[in-house]
C-alpha cells in the first residue's frame, strides 16, 4: 500500500452561496460506508478504497471547518471491524498511522483540535503513539474539534458509562435513585462534545451500525448513495444545505 499523499495537496473549498452561516449544525457525525464497492467497482482491492478514503476524509474535515461545523466526529474503526481479514486490519492501521503523521502539521497550523473516542487501549501501540502525540499537540485548540471514533462501538461506550457509574455507587459517592441521563453523558468517551445535530451515512445503507447509538437521539439524519471516497465538499455541502430545511422538535411539537 503507498503512502499517503502528501498534506500540500489540499484545495480550500468553496462554499456555496445558499448555505446559511447561521444555522451550521454545531456538530456533524459522519458514517464513513463504501470503501469496498468503490473500490471493487473501480477494480481495486478493498484496501485501495480505504486509501482514496482517507483522501476524502481530509477533504470534508477541511470542508467543514471552512463551513463553520464545531465538532466533526467520523466513525474511522468499529468494535466489529476486527472481524475482517488481517491483511485489511493491518493496512488500515498502517493508514491510520501514516495518515496521521502526514497530516499533523497541518492540524496544527489549521488550529484543529483532534480527538479520539473508543477503547483505545486495544489498539497497536504505534496508533496510540501517534494519536496521543496529536491529541497532546493540540489539546488547547480552539476550532474545529475532529474526533476520530476509533475501536468504537455504541452499545461498549453506554456499557463503560454505566460501569463508571456504578463504581461511583459501589464507593458511596452517588445513590442509585440519584442516577439519570447526565449521570450516563458524563462518562461516554467524550463527554465535552455535544450531542450531533447531523448525522451524514454514505452509500445508502439505512441503519446506524452500533454508532453514538446514547448521542444520535434527536439527531438529523442524511443518508446518500454516493459512497465515501466519492463525498467531496460538494456533496457534504449538499447535506448541510438539507439540514437546514429541517425543523427540529426534540419530541415536540413546533407550530
């Protein structure tokens, strides 16, 4: 597998004229889907269209930012990943790695603070290396937050939260009656982020595959056919722009 390409390449979008910057989603999720038929569509190994992924990725984080998104979580590695062949696995933490090194510096000077969320402990310890050292460098950043859902899964993240509740009951410390929803938010991996107000899945599958399953309660959600390594600005501007014809009710009723 090559290299990534290196972070010169990047273009500023362009955003389009209709897009209100008064009503930008604070935080968009993303579910990164189609990897592997874009690439078997085009002839390649799955690995290939992980690649052209990450080449995506970099363009809507950029993207995003340009638009004024706070927050932009995308769901980079699941729980149930590891059930793939190694040689995938492997490749795609190879990517990681080398994505993150190629890009860091431009974090930086883009004041893009990056976040990972999942149970990182489990993964290889060149990964974790290289996402503390970006984690640590950009730690008191101010823009766009790029959280990175890594070795995530929804219903591990509420069973973690819970296991850290209870230990607070186990101590005396809190009271079993006292428990409600802040009680659960205040241990997901996460916790300063808010919830998402848009949810974007790529290549038309029409379901949440274990993600944020606790913080995507009222989100918005946006599904498209076009599959992850074809999500340019254009198409996630398209999203944002959808979004906003969207009337939010949190349960209920808005005249």
């Amino acid at each position: 597998m090559s290299n990534p390409e290196p972070n010169s390449e990047s273009n500023e979008p362009t955003l389009p004229a209709d897009l209100d910057p008064e009503r930008i989603p604070v935080h968009v999720a993303i579910i990164m889907d189609g990897n592997g038929r874009w690439a078997r569509s085009h002839g390649h190994d799955r690995l290939v269209g992980h690649n052209q992924g990450y080449r995506t990725l970099k363009e809507i984080v950029f993207a995003a930012d340009a638009a004024g998104v706070k927050y932009l979580t995308v769901y980079g590695f699941s729980s149930e990943n590891w059930r793939r062949p190694q040689a995938e696995v492997g490749g795609l933490m190879e990517l990681m790695v080398r994505a993150m090194q190629a890009e860091i510096e431009e974090l930086i000077e883009r004041n893009i603070r990056v976040r990972v969320s999942g149970r990182v402990s489990a993964l290889p310890a060149d990964l974790r290396d290289v996402f503390s050292d970006a984690m640590s460098r950009t730690a008191e950043f101010a823009g766009l937050t790029f959280n990175l859902a890594i070795n995530y899964g929804g219903r591990a993240e509420v069973v973690d939260a819970v296991r850290a509740v209870a230990a607070l009951v186990k101590s005396g410390d809190l009271q079993p009656d006292e428990i409600d929803d802040h009680h659960i938010a205040a241990h997901l991996y996460s916790p300063e982020i808010p919830d998402p107000d848009l949810l974007i899945r790529t290549a038309g599958e029409m379901r949440l595959s274990n993600f944020l399953l606790w913080e995507t309660a009222y989100s918005e959600i946006y599904v498209t056919q076009v599959c992850w390594p074809d999500f340019h600005p254009e198409q996630f501007y398209l999203a944002l722009l959808d979004y906003q014809k969207r009337v939010r009710r949190f349960g209920a009723v808005v005249e």
